[in-house]
C-alpha cells in the first residue's frame, strides 16, 4: 500500500499538503465528535443517577405509610423495589464515573495532543513553503536584472562594431547619402527594474519598499529643525521617533537591530543626519534625520517646502536665518555647493577609472554572480522543504493511524465502562462491541490513499538559466541533450559513472539478494540530496566521492538525477501513444507490440535513446548475473517506471495507470530486439551521410498529419492482431539457474578476474549495512503497542 510520503506531492508543493492537512484536521473534528458522544453519556448517566437516588429522600418525607408497619409483606416489596433502584443510581454513578476514568479524561488529553502534533507540523511545513516560495520570487527578480544586463551589454558590443569600422570596408567607401536635416527629440530610455533593497536583516522589493515608506510618513511625526548658521530644515523626524517606529512595526526585537534598520534607510538614501557631522543613525530624541526628496517622489507623498521671504517655494530642504533676500540666495547657493561635494568623495568609489562600458559589464558579472547565488540558496531551501515534507508525513502517517486505533480502543473501552457493572444492558454492549470490530485502521488509511492522493515525488528543480546557455556549473535539473553535449558525450558523464561505479562495486556485496536489493531500498532523502549536492557542479563525478557513500545511496542519487529532468527520460509527449499501445494490445503478441515502441522510440531524441539504453544494458545485465525472478523484475519496473515515463500532468487518472510499468518490463525483457534496431537505423542514417535523419523530438510538420495518424492507426491495429499478453505474475524469460560463484565474472570489473572476485565477496563482511530484503515477523514477536500510545516523533525511527 502506497503512503503518505509518496501520495500528496504537487508542482507547487502547498496543493498537496492542503489536501493532507485538510483530511487530517477532519481527523480532529472526528475525535472531538468521539470524545462528545463519550462525555454526554457520562453526564446523562451522572444524571440518571441522581435522579434515581432522589427516590429514597422523596419518599421519605412523606409521613406515615410503610413506615408504620414491620411485618408486612407488601412493606417488604416496597422496600425492595427502593432498595433496587437506589442500587442502581449508585451504578449508574459508577458507570459515569468508569466512562470519565476510562474515556474521557485519558481520551481527551490525547485528543488535544493529536491535535497539537497536526497544527504543529502544519505551521512548520507552511512557513517553509513561504520562505522558498519568496526565495523563488527573489530569483525570478534577480534573472530578469540579469538579463536586462546582458542584453545591455550585447547592445553595447553590437554599437561599437558599427563605430569602429575598417575605413576600407565596403560601408566605409559607400557614397554617403544625403542628409536632410531634422529635428529629433530625445527617447525616453527603457525604465531599468529596480533591484531588491537589503534592510536589516530582510529583501523587499521595491514595491514593499513603497508601503513601508508610505506608512512611515503617516505615522511618525514630522517637523523642522533649526540649526545655528545652516539654516532650518523641513521634513524631519527624530531618530527616537523612527526607532520607535521600527520595533512596533518593522521587526525590530531590540534597540540595537532597530538603529541598524534605521542604519540602512540612511545608507540607501531615504534619511540624512542634519546638524551633525557623519551619517550615523542612532536612538536619541536630539539627533535629527531629514527625509529625502527620493522618499516623497517614491511614496507620492507632496513634499512639505519651506517659503521665501516673496512667498516663493525654496527647493531645498531648509531656509536660511538670515534677513534678507540676498542672505537667503547666498545660503542657497552654498547649500547647493555642500551637498554637489558631499556627493563627490573619490575615497569612496571603488572604480574611479571605469569607463561606462566598463561599468555595465561589471554590472552584469554582478547581476550573474547575483541571480547564480539566490538559484543555489533556492535548491537548498527545496531541498530542505521536500526533506521535512517526507519526513513530516511519515510522522503524519503514524499519527493517523495511531489515531484510527485510538478511537478503535475508545470503543471497546466505552463499552467496558458500561458492561462491567451493568449486565442488563448487554444487548447494547453486545451492539457496541461489533460496532468497534468493524473499524478497519489500515482499510481507512488506504481509502484516504486512494481518494485524496494528490500526486508521486517528482521535484521542481529551479535551475540557473545562463543568458549564453552555458549547463557548465550544474548537473541536476538540466535538459539532458543539453547536459550530453556539454560533456560532448551521447550519454551524461553522470550517468555512465555511476552505472560504472556500480558495476565495479557489486561483486563487493555479499550474495545476489543483496546486489539485486539495492535499488529497491527507501533511501532516506536527507542522505540523496546531501551526495546530489555533490555532484551537482556539472563537472566529471570523481570515484572517491562516491566511494564515501553506500551503494543504495548511490543508486538513489541516479533515480532522484532521472526524476528532476524537465521531462521524462522517454519524453511525456509520447505518453498517450504508449497509453494507445497497452490498450490496444491486451492480447496482441510481443513481437507486433515491440515494433510499435521501437518506432515510438524513434521518434527520441539521440541523448535519451542512448541513455535509455545505457540504463537497461545495465539493468538486464544485473537481471541474468543474479538470477532474478519475475517478482524481482515487476518490484524493478514499478520502482523505474516513474524515472524512464511520466504524463505531462499528473491527474486522478494517471496515478492509477501502469503504462510505464509495463513499458519497462518491455524494455528489459526485449532489450536487445528494441535498441538494436534502433542502432541498425542509426547506422544506416550515418553511412547515407545524413541522407535520411532520424526524428529528433515530435513533428511539427502538419502537412501530412491525416496521413501519419491513419498509418499509425494501422500499425497499432496490426499488433493487436494476435498474441498473448503477460501478467505480472508471468516470468518475463526463462533464466538458468544462477552459476557456479567461482566461475561467475563479476558485473563488468574489467581487469578483475570473475573467481577472485567472488571469492571476496563471499569471505569478506559485507559493507551493505542497509537492509534490502524485507524481515516478517509473526503475530506473536510483534509488540503491542498501547490504544492510545503517542507516536515518535518526527526523525524518530519508531
């Protein structure tokens, strides 16, 4: 049965969890519905009780009656009857009491806990998902100053080669044309997008920049400072007042990150410090910041300017003391010397001889170097949101079911608390007890499955996107022709190495169990992506990394490469036609069905052709070495078929569809009859000199499009004419036993003689400290766990 970690994964990661979560928090309104129903039947039992034992006092107050007589017999049945039902008020008490003590109270505390443990793994799965999706907002922002900047600097080069042309060139020598004189006006210039500004600890974006200055303004008081000689300015807050600002609304915990919140504004031009020397920000009420003309052309905010001695408006931002008109012009004009030479300090350019060409290509490397770094902290943080995703519904997993035997246990405990002291109401006990025996724990948790599952473990890789289309500095994630013809290789250097790798290493396992039993093992994800990070630098793989790692490990890494391609090994464009096939083929023979997919597979291009069959040469070498049964075989396809074929979207449909299963098992099992051909064609293709090319990708040529469907239509027809299907419990091909060890070469050591190998395997301890066979245990050695035990907690092995 399928479970959590591999049953609510989507493209956008949050999809998924909204799904599990939606049904899991269900599971708390269930529980609270349970722990109700056992909590008004302990206050109506409380209350029946009661009222019960009122009888004895009621009847007492009335005078005379039984009271009066000793010996009577129908005294005697009288006190009888009383007798009897004050017995049964004080069990009916009792049995309040046992339902409070046995249900409600232990029930109820784990309720809330179950309830805590969900919202717990909910807020922490939701503000990861937040932190990336803002990572992947940066990194969008970050690729388009990036190639705003390099199509800058393309224009630039294109600009000087028509300036300096070979005075001998055709251009040069053409007659000039005549030119008539015209009056041009200036083009505005293309609005360069501004960048993300760093304040404190957090990026926003110029957007966000605009509302928190909009909000500022509005809430921190603004006035004027005079200063001696200099003048008056306007438009000014005290650095207390923005400190206070910062810790009410910006996230500032203490007084010291809010003087440097207040820090950054300065050194981003948004405030400067007035009446002082420097530009330091700090939290005093008698140090004066002025607001910035920028901050009010970026808010929209009207500017607050002072008035002249005529009624004028004074552009700067203060006035002058002085009485006269003249005092006022020769402070202005001072004021306007002070802040040019402010400006001007060739201490701090850091490029003082730059030329603006110069300047943009910097710019540019920056911008790359820029949007590079945000890509990579982009994969960590998804690298990190789909480890705690997996284990997160691992945890989730246990929890539920924990909780559907909880309430299973809930049951037979509530109908104890009722049988044990009243046997009249067995009838109902008896109803109680089949209605807890047909709660079915692991039947829910596979309805849930298989009703909300929202999609298999495909990750979004968010690659870097050179402007120059350069794959050199990474590995994953990568188109694969764009990979291959980067290592100039038809096969990614990545693929043949680990393959190689691994067949170097199998004869170091101890029994083909073992060999066979690595790829099918639950690698952790944490230990994957730590060796993916590794070796994604698009550079060659060296062997002694990964001789660092074990071999399911290693084979996990190659299953997580095949999984972050942009598209399917055997491309997603051909889905439906492989759908076609199966469909149409249930009793077709393998011969007309394995024409069809070779000249599907045709259609490939020549780097997933050929990788395709590098990754099944191995697989059905490691097939026949071993000796594997047709169970291993099935066990292999169903754990492959997500690598080599997935739809282009995942729907309800498609998650129940095991094309891709049998694809594999095709492909393993007619390895040699598919690809030969394929590479018959290839040949034939090559020594005509290109006459004939092979199809690289799906037709765009529609000319003929009837005709191709109408001949595709009849080849599918003509496989389903007549054969037998297999099923999966068939064996795909008859093998012979496995071979004598001492003469068995080992799986593609060369140099390695095959007996010397299987003589260290078989003497020395194995290094595969990973179980891959699966241990049963009986009934009888299994422990019990309590009805209402918590499960372990997230990264536990329980």
């Amino acid at each position: 049965m399928a479970g959590f970690a591999s049953s609510f994964w989507s493209s956008d990661y949050a999809g998924g969890l909204g799904v599990l979560f939606g049904k899991l928090q269900q599971g708390v309104q269930e529980n609270q519905q349970m722990l109700t129903i056992a909590r008004l039947r302990a206050d109506a039992e409380d209350l029946y009780g009661q009222k019960l034992g009122d009888t004895e006092t009621a009847t007492a107050r009335i005078d005379g009656g039984f009271q009066k007589d000793d010996g009577a017999s129908v005294k005697k049945a009288y006190e009888g009857v009383r007798n009897e039902m004050i017995e049964a008020a004080k069990n009916h008490r009792k049995i309040a009491s046992n339902i409070r003590e046995l249900v409600v109270n232990p029930f109820g505390r784990w309720c809330e806990a179950h309830a805590a443990r969900i919202q717990n793994s909910q807020d922490d799965l939701q503000a990861r998902i937040r932190i990336h999706d803002k990572q992947a907002d940066v990194v969008r922002t970050y690729r388009s100053q990036y190639y705003n900047k390099c199509r800058r600097v393309e224009d630039l080069d294109e600009e000087e080669k028509l300036a300096f042309q070979d005075p001998g060139s055709e251009v040069a020598n053409s007659p000039k044309p005549q030119i008539i004189p015209t009056v041009k006006l200036p083009e505005p210039e293309d609005p360069e997008e501004e960048e993300p500004i760093d304040i404190g600890d957090e990026t926003y974006t110029p957007e966000q920049v605009k509302k928190i200055l909009t909000h500022m303004l509005g809430s921190i008081r603004l006035g004027e400072a005079k200063v001696p000689i200099l003048g008056t300015y306007q438009n000014v807050s005290t650095g207390a007042a923005i400190t206070e600002y910062i810790q009410r609304h910006l996230g500032g915990s203490s007084v010291s990150y809010a003087e440097r919140i207040g820090q950054d504004l300065v050194t981003h031009g948004f405030l400067r410090l007035v009446g002082n020397v420097g530009n330091t920000f700090a939290n005093s009420s008698k140090m004066n910041y002025q607001w910035r003309p920028r901050v009010f052309q970026i808010t929209g905010i009207p500017e607050k300017k002072p008035l002249g001695r005529s009624g004028t408006i004074i552009s700067l931002g203060r006035t002058s003391t002085a009485s006269s008109v003249d005092g006022d012009a020769q402070s202005s004009a001072t004021n306007s010397v002070g802040d040019y030479l402010s400006g001007w300090n060739p201490l701090t350019n850091a490029h003082p001889n730059e030329t603006p060409a110069d300047r943009l290509r910097r710019e540019a490397r920056e911008a790359d170097a820029r949007y590079k770094a945000a890509v990579r902290k982009l994969d960590a943080l998804r690298c990190n949101l789909e480890e705690a995703m997996m284990e997160h519904f691992k945890f989730m997993e246990r929890c539920e079911l924990d909780r559907l035997k909880a309430i299973k246990a809930v049951i037979l405990d509530f109908s104890g608390a009722i049988s044990n002291v009243i046997p009249s109401l067995q009838s109902t006990v008896d109803n109680m007890m089949l209605f807890q025996e047909t709660v079915q724990p692991f039947g829910d948790l596979r309805y849930l499955l298989e009703n909300y599952r929202t999609g298999a473990f495909v990750p979004k890789v968010q690659i870097y996107e050179n402007y120059y289309n350069s794959v050199d500095e990474q590995t994953f994630g990568v188109d694969i022709e764009a990979r291959a013809r980067s290592d100039k290789k038809r096969v990614p250097t990545i693929v043949t190495t680990i393959l190689t790798f691994l067949d170097n290493h199998y004869p170091d396992l101890e029994g083909d169990s073992a060999r066979r039993g690595i790829w099918l093992v639950d690698v952790p994800l944490p230990a994957t992506h730590h060796l993916r990070s590794l070796l994604n630098t698009g550079q060659t793989v060296p062997h002694d990394v990964l001789d660092k790692y074990e071999l399911p490990i290693v084979a996990s890494v190659l299953k997580l490469y095949l999984l972050e391609l942009p598209d399917s090994l055997v491309s997603s464009t051909v889905y439906e036609v492989v759908k076609t096939i199966y469909s149409n083929t249930d009793t077709a023979g393998s011969a007309a069905r394995i024409s069809v997919i070779q000249s599907t597979l045709g259609q490939l291009r020549l780097a997933n052709i050929a990788t395709l069959d590098a990754i099944t040469t191995h697989f059905t070498r490691l097939i026949d070495l071993t000796s594997a049964d047709a169970a291993y075989v099935s066990a292999l396809s169903a754990v492959l078929a997500p690598c080599i074929l997935r739809p282009k979207h995942e729907t309800s449909l498609s998650m129940t569809e095991r094309y891709n299963v049998r694809l594999v098992r095709d492909l393993l099992e007619h390895k040699d009859q598919i690809f030969g051909e394929l590479k018959r064609a290839a040949s034939r293709t090559h020594a005509t000199g290109g006459a004939a090319p092979r199809v690289r990708g799906v037709p765009t040529d529609e000319s003929r499009r009837k005709e191709h469907m109408e001949e595709r239509a009849r080849a599918i027809a003509a496989a389903g004419a007549g054969a037998n299907s297999y099923t999966a419990g068939e064996r795909p091909r008859d093998r012979a036993s496995s071979p004598n060890p001492g003469l068995r070469q080992p799986l593609g050591a060369a140099g390695a003689g095959g007996s010397q190998a299987r003589d260290r395997s078989t003497s020395a301890a194995t290094r595969f400290p990973i179980k891959t066979t699966v241990v049963t245990t009986s009934p009888t050695d299994r422990r019990q766990r309590g009805s209402l035990e918590v499960p372990g907690a997230v990264g536990s092995t329980g």
